[in-house]
C-alpha cells in the first residue's frame, strides 16, 4: 500500500513539475531583434536589440541606448548614452509630443513643460499645471528653467530643434547633462510620417506594440477615405495659405499639407510651389480667384471672414469669399498630431460632402460671415 502511495505521489509531483515548466515556456518571451518597420517617417530609427534593449537614433541623429530598468547595458554599446526604461518623469518641450503621449495613456508622466496653461487644450496637462503636479520649466518660445528642469530631474526631456531657441536649448541641456531625445516630427514631408513618431516616443515606455496598433489604425482610416474620394469628380480646388505683413505664406509641393489635400480627394492649386517663400497677395488671388475651398492657416485671430479681407481688400474677390467657403482650424488643431486620421477625415468631408454627409468636423471649423 506504501509503494502505491508513493507511487501516487511520485505521479502527482511529475505532473505538478511539467506544469510548472510548461508555465515557464509560456511566460518566457523571446527578444524580437532588429528594426523597427518605419512605413512614413524618416527623421528616427529604432532598432531591437537583445535582452529587450533598444538603440534610437533621434530626430538630431544621436544614437542613444535604452536598457530596461535595473539590467546591464551590453558591452559593445557602452560608449553610447543610457536611458533605462520605461521612463517615469518626462519635460516635454512641444505639445504635438504630448499629444502622442496620449494614446500611449502616458500623459501622466509629465512633470514639465514650457507651455502656458492657458495655451493647453488636452485637459490633463492644463488640469495637472493647476494642480501643480506639472512645472511651468520656461514660457513659450522664451528661454528655459535650466534650474528647475535639474531639479525636478526627469528620465528624459522631448523637444524638437531647428530655430535659434530650440538649437540653444539642445545645446544647454546636452551640456547639462540633462537626457533628451530630439523627436523633429515637424521635418516629415507626410501627414502620417509626423504622425508615426509615436513609435519614437513608445520606445522609452516599452509600448511599441500600443503604438503600432494606433498608427496602423489611423492609417487604415486614411486609406479608406482616400480610395473613397479616388474617382470622384470633379476635386475641389483648394487653396490653403496664411496671410501675414501683406505676403501670403503656402504649403509647398511636397509638404504634408498638400499631401492631405490630395488623400482627401482635393485639388491643390500651389502643388507646383518648391520654396519660393512668401508670395504677393495679388499672385495668390491670381492663382486662387476660382477655388472652390479656402482653409485659413491658423489658429487665432480669425473670427470671421471680414477678419480675412481686412488683411487684403483684393481677398474679398476670391470666390470662396464670396461663397462663405472658407474653414480654419480648431484651437487644439496644433495639439492633436495623434488625430491626423481626424484631419485627413474633416477635409475629406469638406471638400466632398456628398461623399461623407453625416461626417461632424472636429479639426476644423466653418468660418462665420
């Protein structure tokens, strides 16, 4: 009778050991090495490394190593500065990256920012400057707290550079010692190039696979509407500009802006434009005196379409004007990089009503009489 419990017992103990080892293999995942799949942007690169370590070449094309918190770095990157991850406490320096942190539900890991509250329209932030839980670090395009942001001590500062202020910004905080990454969205010459740089900032939140789902599904919504509005005729001719000190600024050929236009199903009429600069309001009504949409490049300012004319009486002639089509932006437009989709989606709807009558704008607005 013993031997047959001890038999029994033996069995069960088996038993027990290859559920546990099969447990084991299950839970053990092995490190996808290689590069990251980049369909759009161009101004980064991530590439998987062993162990669940990552080496980013950010937007400045500085090589940094990011390592898992309370692991090794490996050797043969030793020379290369170390961010461990997932970063914890993070200043950001634009609110386009913080737009991105919002579908990666990390906006909870700003503590800093040189943007007013009263500027912010993603309510977390504002709600977290009120609260204090978020340090004012600067003020707009103005210098930097470099005392504040060292002593709030961040895992990691996002900016990106490219003007006087920004490249002196990059160059205190490297001096500093203070670890950044550049993330220069703005550079894409694609509206879902900038938007992929989600993938930059989830590589330091070790949330890669969220942010492949939110890109791969914005870009699915922006195929669906481009094959929509493919055949349809005739596309609406559109004009997109700025009008600023009697000279009108429009989007180059390659830019993102004309690149929206076109996925949206309309006809850029400045999509021959390759960096002449400014243009004369007397080329732009030249140019733009037919168009069928007019969409007023800013954000402040415009409360009506007399706002627009008064900035050059020969604009009251463009036949948008005439007609009220004329449609500026939202004011959290410049805060809503994670939303392209919904850009891409409103213009559609603008330019092709009867192709998305039910569609309710919610990155551009319908400027009044």
């Amino acid at each position: 009778m013993f031997n047959k419990q001890n038999k029994a017992f033996l069995i069960i103990a088996l038993m027990l050991s290859l559920v546990l080892l099969a447990g084991c293999s299950q839970g053990k995942t092995e490190t996808k090495t290689g590069s990251v799949d980049l369909k759009y942007a161009t101004k980064f690169k991530i590439e998987n490394l062993a162990d669940n370590c990552k080496k980013v070449t950010d937007g400045k094309g500085r090589e940094l190593l990011l390592v898992p918190r309370g692991q090794e770095a490996p050797s043969e990157y030793k020379d290369l500065p170390v961010i461990n991850t997932p970063v914890e406490r993070v200043v950001v320096l634009s609110t386009t990256d913080a737009s991105l942190l919002r579908p990666l539900d990390e906006l909870g890991s700003i503590i800093g920012t040189n943007t007013e509250k009263e500027t912010w329209q993603i309510d977390e932030v504002k709600k977290g400057l009120e609260s204090g839980k978020i340090e004012l670090v600067g003020s707009g395009s103005g210098p930097l707290d470099y005392e504040k942001i060292l002593a709030l001590k961040p895992d990691l500062v996002f900016l990106s550079i490219g003007g006087p202020i920004t490249d002196e910004a990059f160059q205190k905080l490297e001096e500093l010692k203070i670890p950044m990454v550049v993330d220069n969205h703005w550079l894409e010459d694609h509206p879902l190039g900038r938007m992929e740089a989600v993938k930059l900032l989830a590589a330091f939140y070790d949330k890669g696979e969220k942010a492949d789902k939110v890109f791969d599904n914005a870009v699915k919504k922006t195929e669906e509407i481009a094959k929509k509005v493919a055949d349809a005729k005739p596309q609406p001719k559109v004009l997109w500009g700025l009008v600023y000190q009697g000279k009108v600024y429009v989007p180059d050929a390659d830019s993102y802006v004309a690149k929206m236009i076109e996925m949206a199903g309309g006809d850029y009429l400045f999509k021959d434009k390759k960096g002449e600069g400014a243009i004369t309001l007397e080329e732009f009504y030249a140019r733009g005196k037919d168009a069928d949409v007019f969409i007023y490049d800013t954000r402040t300012g415009i409360t009506s379409i007399t706002k627009i004319t008064e900035q050059g009486k020969v604009l009251a002639d463009l036949k948008t004007i005439k007609e009220g089509n004329v449609w500026t932006f939202q004011p959290w437009y410049w805060q809503s990089l994670d939303k392209t989709d919904e850009m891409i989606a409103d213009l559609g709807a603008i330019f092709h009503p009867d192709i998305f009558p039910d569609t309710e704008l919610k990155q551009f607005l319908k400027v009044p009489n």
